[in-house]
C-alpha cells in the first residue's frame, strides 16, 4: 500500500506541482499560485474535459508544448505577478 507522501516527487519544491503537457508528456514544475490564473484555469478545464482527471497521479495538460509556453511566460510575466499583489 502506497502512502501519500511517495506520490510527490522528491525534486517537486513545496508550493510546487509536476504538470505533464502534450502527447510526450512533457514535465514542467510550476508554482500552484499560476493555478489562479484565468489561462491556467482553462487549461484546467481542457483537461478535465479530455481526460476526466483519469490519468492516475499525474496532472496532465491535453493542449502541446507550442500552447503551453506562451501562457506559461505570460502567467509568470512580471506584470502578472505586480497585479497578483494587489488582491
């Protein structure tokens, strides 16, 4: 029986989570924060609609790297993260 703690990557910081992009599953680890984000929300949505969040410990996101990048340069943008302090 597996516990919970031996699901985390041991290379995954705290406040940090693994995401798997496109058919290669590429790993990227992002701070959970981003997750606020209304882009990251829609990738989330994606995601639930492929997937059904039914891909085992991995949170995996359907869109390819191309998609992915952009949004993930501007969500860590600094004028996203000068606006994120405002709330």
């Amino acid at each position: 029986m597996r516990k919970d703690n031996e699901l985390i990557p041991k290379d995954v910081p705290r406040g940090h989570v693994a995401v798997y992009v496109g058919k290669e599953l590429k790993r990227f680890v992002i701070k959970i924060i981003l997750f606020n984000h209304p882009l990251f929300q829609a990738l989330l949505d994606c995601a639930e609609e492929a997937f059904a969040f039914a891909t085992g410990p991995r949170l995996c996101i359907p869109c390819n790297e191309t998609v992915f990048l952009p949004n993930l340069e501007h969500v860590t943008s600094k004028q996203y993260q000068w606006w994120s302090l405002c709330f």
